[in-house]
C-alpha cells in the first residue's frame, strides 16, 4: 500500500486522527478544573492546577529531543503506534485517579508517551511528500492538532453533563482501540539516507553514537536562528493554550463551561484555517523565491503581536473574539511552515531529531511561561503578562528575517 500514489494522502488522514487525540487527550482537562475540584481540593488553587499543566510540558519537552533521535533510527510507524496506545491508556487510567498526585503523575506519564509522536509524525509526512506539497499536507495534518484543541474545549461541557470521570475514560478507549486499528494499516517508508548507520547505531548503542546525529546537528549555525524562531513563538501559544480560558471567563465574568469551548473553538479553527492557507501559500511562494516559506512563516508570526496586545487589554466580547481568530491564524500560518523550513536546512536522516529538540527547547519554555502565569493568575496580573509577550515574539520575528537565509529548497 505505502507503494501507491495515494498513500501520502492517506497517510496524512491516518496520522490527523492521532493528531487530533494527542492534543484532545492533553487539552481537555484546561477547562475541566471546576469539575474536577470538587473531588480533588487541590485544583481550587491555580498554582497547583498550573502545576499540574507544567509536569506535562517538562517531561513532554525533555524527551522529545530523545524521541526525535529514536524516531530517526527505528520503524516509525511502531513508535507512533506505541506511543499512542500509551498516551490512550494513561487518559483512560486518569478517569480512576483519586487524589492530586495521582493525577499529577499520571500528567508525566502523558508527557512521557506522548512526546515520542509529533516527530515521528512529521517526519514520516516530510519523507512521503516532495517540496511541491510537503507544507500542505504537514498543514492539513496539523488541522488535526487544532481540532483536538477545540475539541479538548468541550471537556468541561461534557464533564458538566456527565462526569470528567468518564469523560477521560470515554476518550482513552478511543484511542486505543484506534491504536490496535493501526497495526494493519500504517506504513513506514524506507529512509534512503543514513540507513545503514541507523542498523549499526542501534547494535551498538554507545552515548556517543546515540548522540552524533544532534552534535552534528548542533554545529549548523543556521538552526540556532530556528531553534530561537520556534522557541520565542511557544510562550504565548502555550500560554493561550492554557490559559486563555481562565483570562476569557474572569474578564468576562463567564462560566468556564462556556468560556472553555468559546476560546479553544475560535482559536483552533482560525488555526485551522491557516495551517492551510500557510501550507498551501508556503508551497508556492517557495518554487518562486528560495525564502519563500521563511516569509509566510514571517507573516503569520506578525499576525501574532497585535492579537497578544487586544487580548491582554480587550473588555469586550467582540474584541477578545478578534484578537482568538487573529492569533489562531496566525500561529497556524507560522506552524505549518516548521518543518518544511528544517527541510531545508538539515539532512533528511536527522529531521526527527532536528524537530524533537525545537520541541524539547519549546515546550520546555512553554513549561516555564504556564507555571509562571498560574502565580500570575493568582496575583490577577494574567492579562498584563499576556500583552508583555507581543513585545518579545517581535524582536524574534526581527532576528528570523534578518538573519535565516536558506539555501536550497528541500534536503531531498
């Protein structure tokens, strides 16, 4: 099957679901805290519920440079099934959680399973698609991730009306039942490069060897300049992710089951909206100028500030609704461009790699920005921290335009 011409697209259907569940299974407790405080005391304090987010991003951030060198020298698709099949269980099992510590460990456990997916995942679309379509289907596939976001809004709304009990419960068994699925239909392609280091990496499993691929990696100076480029834009897009619900429902003075599906659903699907648009103006823009894909990353990052500014200051309704859909579109511009950009500056064997430590930089900042917001929280400054943040993706946004310059296309 991975041999005919439809597989590519197939592939990015196949691997959309497990987006969407990855970021559902993660998102949908941001909004479940009233529910879930009144059988765990705990999450009645914002620092704790912060807590509680942060142990996801820190394990989810420190791995994922370990899972990007994994996922560049093993079978993808067992690693994206495994992955998966974890992940699903550990939502299923935070159902039955009891007390706060069970809940926060089970959170690391998440991130622990978790963070083996989004490499393995884009690399394996990176490996599949040319330049001419590779920003578009790393795009659609990304839509999955913004619908998981919209969908997680909805937790609270079921929570509500059923239990979060059973509704961690209810979407862990989607998921592995969606994992067992897999096993007869997912593919993997044959790395053309690098395969048969890969072979002789994994007998002989020496720190140094393990490592090479990421110290090689690390002396491209260009990549420092993308590591900075999609370090600095994770603050505010963890922040809104975790946060923005609480920032709506307290300007607002609205319920959290309403707040909760009204932020993540304006968002994600401007994000959906322009994880295409990106895509597919990335793919062309790219076949006309050699930066192309650098300038629509550009562009969407600079939709990014003004909607930081509104939404820290906005009293009204219709203001924090303009500001969710500009950021939402422009982060999906900005996301979608990722790893079409790595592609042109790394080597196709050491693509995972290259994402997995963005992400381990990225989410590990993005750790920092939530617990510091839960303090902010606490201390009713949330909306003043949001609007500092458009200040700092601006300077980046300066530095990426002045200083990526690539030289060829794609790797391939």
């Amino acid at each position: 099957m991975k041999n005919k011409k439809y597989y590519p697209w197939l592939l990015v259907a196949l691997l959309w679901v497990i987006a969407l569940l990855n970021y559902l299974d993660r998102q949908m407790i941001a909004t479940m805290r009233p529910s879930m405080q009144i059988d765990i005391k705990e999450l009645e304090q914002a620092a704790n519920f912060g807590r509680l987010m942060a142990v996801f991003l820190w394990v989810y951030g420190l791995l994922s440079v370990f899972s990007g060198i994994v996922a560049d020298r093993v079978n993808r698709k067992w690693l994206i099934i495994g992955s998966l099949f974890i992940w699903s269980a550990v939502t299923f099992a935070m159902g039955y959680a009891k007390t706060f510590d069970q809940l926060y460990w089970l959170r690391a456990l998440m991130g622990f399973s978790e963070a083996f997916y989004i490499p393995a995942g884009l690399a394996m679309i990176a490996d599949f698609h040319s330049d001419r379509t590779r920003s578009l289907a790393i795009g659609i596939h990304l839509t999955g991730v913004y619908m998981g976001q919209a969908f997680g809004g909805f937790g609270s709304t079921i929570s509500k009306i059923y239990s979060w009990q059973h509704t961690f419960i209810l979407f862990g068994m989607i998921g592995v039942v969606y994992a067992i699925f897999l096993i007869f239909i997912l593919k993997d392609k044959q790395r053309q490069r690098g395969d048969a280091e890969t072979q002789k990496n994994l007998i002989q499993l020496s720190p140094f060897g393990f490592f090479h691929g990421l110290a090689r990696l690390l002396t491209i100076w260009p990549f420092w300049i993308i590591v900075l480029y999609f370090t600095i834009p994770s603050l505010p897009g963890w922040a809104i992710k975790n946060w923005a619900p609480t920032l709506i429902a307290g300007k607002l003075h609205m319920d959290m089951a309403k707040a909760g599906p009204l932020t993540t659903m304006s968002i994600s699907v401007a994000s959906l909206i322009g994880v295409v648009l990106g895509g597919f103006i990335s793919d062309r823009w790219v076949r006309k100028n050699i930066r192309g894909r650098i300038f629509t990353g550009a562009t969407g990052l600079f939709l990014t500030i003004p909607a930081l500014l509104i939404m820290g200051n906005a009293t009204s309704m219709f203001s924090i609704m303009a500001a969710a859909i500009c950021f939402g579109l422009g982060f999906g511009i900005f996301d979608s461009n990722n790893m079409p950009i790595i592609c042109q500056f790394v080597d196709i064997d050491q693509r995972a790699t290259a994402y997995g430590f963005l992400n381990t930089v990225g989410i590990c900042s993005g750790a920092l920005i939530t617990d510091y917001l839960g303090r902010s929280t606490d201390a009713g400054n949330l909306a003043g921290e949001f609007s500092k943040l458009a200040l700092v993706v601006a300077v980046v946004l300066v530095v990426q335009l002045v200083f990526l310059r690539p030289l060829i296309k794609d790797s391939n």
